[in-house]
C-alpha cells in the first residue's frame, strides 16, 4: 500500500508540474515544434521534401538569431502512413517532446486520427496536409490551414477552362478515395454554375498503372475535356493512354499532378498538359536571383534539388515563424493563436500566393492558377484564379 | 527436452520475461510518460486480440489466412456504424465480433474445396471484396471519405483517455485469452491440431475437416471483429484504405514474430509489432542528426529485427523449440 501510495503521489505531483507549467514546448531559448510525416510508406516521396523544406526554414530563422531570440526546433516523426502509429506518434510530441504545436501532417488518416487528440491537448493544428474539410471548419480555435481546398481552385479552374475554351463535353476521372471525391465536389459545382452536366465521370484504385478501359470509355463518351484527379504516375499513364490511342483531348490535373515529376516522367506525351498550380514548382533555370540562390542552399544542405513539397514545406514554416513573431516575446497559445488570427502575408519570391487569416477565417487561401507543361516544364498560365 | 525439464525451464523463462517486461517498462515509463506508455499499451493489447484469432487460424488449424485485416475491419465499421447511431456499446461489441464471425466463415467456405496455398489466395479475395464494398457502399460507410468514431461509451462514462482505454483492452483481452484457452484445450482444439498436421489422418479419424476449419475461423473471425470494434474507437477514424492487405499481413507476421503456435504469441508479436517502432523512433534521436534523419533508417532496423528474431528463434518469441502444443 504504501508503495502504491507514494507512486500515485510521485504521479500525481508529475501531473501538476505539467499542468502548471506554462505554454509547452516554450523555454527561455527554444520553442519545439512536432510534425508526423510520411517517411518510409507510400507517400514518403512527398513527406521527405516536405519536411527537408521546413527544417531548412526553421534553421535559416535561427541563423537570423531564432524568434525573439528563441531558437526552433522541429520534431519530426515518421508515421509510415498508418494512423496507429501516427497516434502513438502524436502522444509522444505531446508528452515526451512538449512540442507547442503540429505543423504540417501529412496524410489524410494520420491527420484525421491524431487531430483530435493534438487539439486535445490544447496545441495548435497547423496547415495539415489533408483535403478534409474538417481541418478548418467548422472554425476551430486551434486549427489553421493555409492549402488551398481541392473542391475551391478546382471549381475556379474548371470554369476559368471551360468559359475561355469553350468545351461541350467535361469529363472526369479520379481516384476512388477522398481525394477523388473533394475534386469532384469542385467540378460539378463549376459545371453546375455553367448549367453545363458532368458528361462521364469514371475511376480508378490508387496505385492503377493500367487506365487504358477508362480512357477508352471517356474517349467513348465524346469528351473534349477532361479534369484528372490523379496523383503524378496515373497522370502521366492517362496522358500516355490517350496519345496512344490518337486521342488529343485536352486534359487538366489538380494540384497533386503539379510536379516536376510529371514531365520528367512523361517527357513528350505530356506536352500541353494543363494543370492547377497552388504554389509554383522551384525551377533553377530562369529563376529569380533569391529563388536560385534558395535553390542552391537546399541543394547543398539536402543533396537533392527541391520540389514543389519543398516549397510546401519552407512556406507551412514560414508562416509558423511570422505568427511567433508576431505573436511576441510572451509566446503562448492564446497569443500564438491571436497572431494567426491577424496574419496577412504578401506573395514571396517563390510565388506563392497571399495568405490571409482572419478570426472567422482559418483557411488562409483558397486559390490556384493554371499552368501547362510547355517544352518540358510547367509554365504558368495565370494569376491565381478567384 | 521432454518431461520433468519443461516446468523448471518454463518458469525460469516466465520469470525472466516478466522481470524484463517489468524493467522495460519502468525504463519505458520513466523517458515517455504516462499517457504515451498507456496509448501504446492499448494498441499492443487490440492487437494481441487479434493475433490470438490469427493463432487459432495459423497455429492450431493451420490454415493461412491472407484476409484477416478484412473481417477487423468489419468490426470496426460495425461498430462505428453502430456507436455513430447511439446503440451503447455492450450490445455494439457483440454485434460487432458477430459481424466479424461472419466474415470469418464466410471466408470460410471455400475451405471445403480448397487447400493450402489455393485456400489462401480465397481468403486474399475475400479482404479484397470487403475493402472494395466499404469503398463503394458510400452511403453507409462513408465511401474512401471514411467516418469519424465516436468515444466507446458505457453509459455516461466513456474511454476517452489513454488509460481507460489500455484497461478495457486489456479486459477484453484478458477474456479472449481465457475463451481461446479453453477452446484450444477441448475436443475442437485438438480437431484444430490433427487437421494441422495431415488432413488425410484427421479425415480418416472421423474428424470434420471442413467443420474444423470453419469454426477457427468463425472464433478468428470473431476475435478479429472485437480488435477492429476497439481499434476503431482508440484511432477516432475508419477508412477502408486502414483495412487492407498490408494490415492483414501485418497480423501475420505478428503472429510468425510472437509464436503461431501458442496463445502468448499474439501478445509478444503485438508486442514487438507496436512497441518495437516506437523504440527504434526513440533511440534514433541518440544517432547523429544527418544519420537519423536517413530515410527508411527505422523501416530498416525494424526489418532487421523481424529477420533477427526469425532466424534465432524460428518458433517466435513464445516457441518452445520445435515442440508444439495448445
């Protein structure tokens, strides 16, 4: 007995520590933050760039002498994809690492099952990379994003397309998952302001390699446009099925087609691919003189080029570092959030949009602009599309 | 290695275990904390009640059973589905092992034809229906959007915190393991066995291979149904993509990990599946930065580790050499 009873005082005495202790994860000179990224499952190829981005943001802030002279740190851990130890890895930010708040988890069933529990425990959800609704609204105190909703740019982009090329026959084909379903939401609604119907719509599992029954009932249907909600290889494989059969319809992909890898991939089948940008691909060549000089940091602290996930990643960062700047020497949560809530950020060199939030606006942009792979690389057609 | 050396080698290795288990543990919870410890105690115990339904299936019947991650995750649809509508969760969770049982015998049925490997890939087929109808049936499960669970709830008292959740699990294991115990210990058990080591013997001896199969996986099934029921709860999300073969294969090598052919496996493989990550996750941080940083470095020492317990402890954690028993 009396050993239990000194274990549950030792607990309940750790208990209160923490509870008193004000705003986690903020020391005298160190703020640390948590992110759970996908690093060795399926989508690790967007999970790395993206935390490599944000690393080399919070440490260029540092060398600038950190926020009020607070140094960040960033805790990283990998959730493979799987929602169990995304949540194993969430209690342990949480309670191990005190991190003060989640910057940018990827992944739509780690964000979904760790997102309650991060609120939870009063941290701050920040711009997850996930298309659920529910990362912003209904409005939270905790939670913010800054990625543009699938279902927003993707309705502006689709009527942008259909009102200037003046196509009878949309189409669609998407991937049967979340993804899939946010991209149409979007499309009817732009065809449905346009009193135009959908005029097929087909799908495929994630991982497809073979499209071929797919693109053959669309060509079927008389399509002359056709929105893809696919990922970078069902892209490419869709464009290439299409060539193949001497179908050159015009073809529009989301965001998540929007990547170097695309045209590096399909190289000249995908020539004249359209495709909605919601922050542009980093290229060296042409680039401005800080966006080369960027690229090259990274290339040089990373060993690899960036990407647009990089600049995905250096942009979710860089609005964390402004809202704790903003947010004063006194870093609290209250604080932190109050910040966001005021947060207005002027496009970048790297072209990224506007961000603005707003104490009944959690969602600090909702729009795109529409490129198209010109001679091996996305050039971007317009501004941001409202 | 037979006879009165067992016992005294048994409950030297009992203690040792328990004794490491023990220092593990308070090591675990001195640089973790409560909370995660708990969090993480929950999953090994969810888990564990599955691995047992995979050890009926693996161990005592020796079938394989490439679906298994499918009939979870039609308990825990069930009951999502069932706790999103208000129905209290003592009469959600039998629905949902119900459900899951009969999954399992279901993917049962072709046992009656086929065999071995033939056998598997129709439970292969099996998980692969499931997922695709919790996909398309959009307007009772959500379709790929997946739903979000609510707490368990037993009456105004619900399992919300990491804690409550590691003891219901543990409960529910606790009475898994004791309804497996008994199961494998009786006629049906011994059924199980004979139809794992030559099916011509077992036929000849008046067994019913064909009823013998189909209750391991009815039983598995029903396991499997009351994991996924608690796992769906502990994770607040379900979506079909959660339920598929890489989940199915995970229990597997839970159980080839842990001993397939002794009830404690489930719980060392739950064990080394769960908590084997998260240590490796712990003692990359001492690692220098740009090495910890490597990609797929904890996927890798994670593959080292199964190989490692394979090749030295061929029977799993729990195996006792090369004798097996119930």
């Amino acid at each position: 007995m009396t050993f239990i009873r000194r274990f549950l005082g030792v607990v309940a005495l750790a208990v209160s520590c923490t509870a008193a202790a004000e705003a986690p994860g903020v020391s005298r000179d160190e703020i640390v933050v948590g992110s759970i990224q996908d690093l060795s499952g399926p989508i690790a190829l967007l999970g790395v760039p993206v935390r490599d981005g944000m690393l080399m943001r919070f440490e260029d802030a540092n060398a600038a002498g950190g926020v009020h002279g607070r140094k960040l740190r960033l805790v990283v851990e990998d959730s493979g994809y799987d929602p169990k130890k995304a949540v194993l890895a969430a209690r342990k930010l949480i309670q191990r690492d005190h991190v003060f708040a989640f910057l940018a988890n990827l992944g739509t069933p780690v964000v979904m099952a760790t997102m309650p529990i991060v609120v939870g425990a009063g941290r701050p959800h920040l711009f997850p990379f996930s298309p659920h609704e529910s990362t912003y609204a209904p409005r939270h105190p905790l939670k913010f994003q800054m990625f543009a909703p699938y279902q927003d740019y993707m309705d502006a982009a689709t009527r942008f397309m259909v009102q200037t090329r003046r196509y009878r026959q949309v189409c669609m084909l998407y991937q049967d998952d979340d993804y899939g379903l946010e991209v149409i939401k979007g499309v009817e609604r732009a065809l449905a302001a346009l009193n135009q119907p959908l005029a097929a719509k087909t799908s495929y599992k994630r991982g497809a390699t073979d499209l071929s029954s797919q693109i053959a009932r669309l060509r079927g249907t008389g399509c002359d446009f056709v929105v893809l909600a696919t990922v970078v290889r069902e892209t490419v494989a869709a464009v290439a099925e299409a060539r193949k059969i001497g179908w050159s319809v015009d073809m529009l992909v989301t965001a998540s087609g929007y990547s170097a890898q695309t045209h590096e991939l399909g190289g000249k089948t995908v020539e004249g691919l359209y495709g909605v940008s919601v922050l542009p691909h980093p290229y060296a060549e042409g680039a401005s003189r800080p966006l080369a000089d960027w690229i090259e940091r990274y290339r040089k602290r990373f060993g690899a080029a960036p990407n647009v996930w990089s600049v995905m990643g250096y942009g979710a960062a860089d609005l964390f570092v402004k809202a704790a700047e903003r947010a004063g020497p006194e870093l609290s949560v209250e604080r932190f959030v109050a910040a966001m809530e005021s947060l207005h950020t002027p496009r970048d060199f790297f072209g990224s949009p506007e961000y603005r939030f707003g104490p009944d606006n959690h969602l600090g942009n909702r729009h795109g602009r529409i490129a198209q792979i010109r001679e091996g690389r996305w050039v971007i057609l317009t501004d941001y599309l409202k | 290695m037979k006879g009165a050396v067992m016992p005294a080698s048994g409950v030297v290795r009992w203690t040792a275990g328990v004794i490491g288990l023990v220092v593990l543990g308070a090591l675990a919870l001195r640089s973790l904390g409560l909370e995660y410890m708990l969090a993480q105690a929950a999953f090994v115990f969810t888990y564990a009640i599955a691995g047992l339904g995979v050890v009926l299936v693996v161990g005592q019947c020796g079938q394989i059973p490439l679906g298994q991650g499918a009939l979870l995750g039609l308990g825990a649809y069930a009951e999502t589905l069932l706790a999103l509508r208000g129905v209290p969760a003592p009469v959600s969770l039998p629905l949902a092992i119900a459900l899951g049982a009969t999954g399992g015998w279901l993917a049962s049925l072709p046992a009656r034809r086929l065999g071995g490997l033939y056998f598997a890939m129709s439970t292969l087929a099996f998980a692969l229906i499931v997922e695709e109808a919790l996909v398309r049936w959009e307007s009772l499960t959500g379709g790929a959007a997946g739903l979000a669970v609510p707490a368990l709830a037993l009456g105004s008292w619900s399992a919300d915190t990491a804690a409550a959740q590691a003891a219901l699990s543990l409960v529910a294991l606790a009475l898994a393991g004791f309804a497996c115990r008994r199961w494998v210990a009786s006629r049906l058990g011994r059924a199980w066995r004979a139809v794992r080591e030559d099916e011509d013997a077992a036929a000849a001896s008046g067994i019913d291979i064909g009823r013998a199969k189909m209750l391991a996986f009815v039983l598995g099934g029903g396991l499997a149904g009351l994991g996924g029921a608690l796992y769906a709860h502990w994770i607040g999300f379900v979506s079909p993509e959660q339920f598929g073969l890489t989940l199915s294969f995970e229990l597997l090598m839970l159980v080839f990990i842990g001993g397939a052919r002794r009830l404690a496996g489930a719980l060392w493989g739950a064990l080394v599946v769960i908590a084997i990550p998260q240590a490796i996750s712990l003692a990359s941080e001492v690692l220098p930065p740009d090495l910890a940083a490597a990609v797929g470095l904890e996927t890798l020492l994670f593959g080292a580790v199964v190989v490692a317990v394979v090749v030295l402890r061929p029977q799993g954690l729990a195996g006792r050499g090369s004798r097996s028993s119930g």
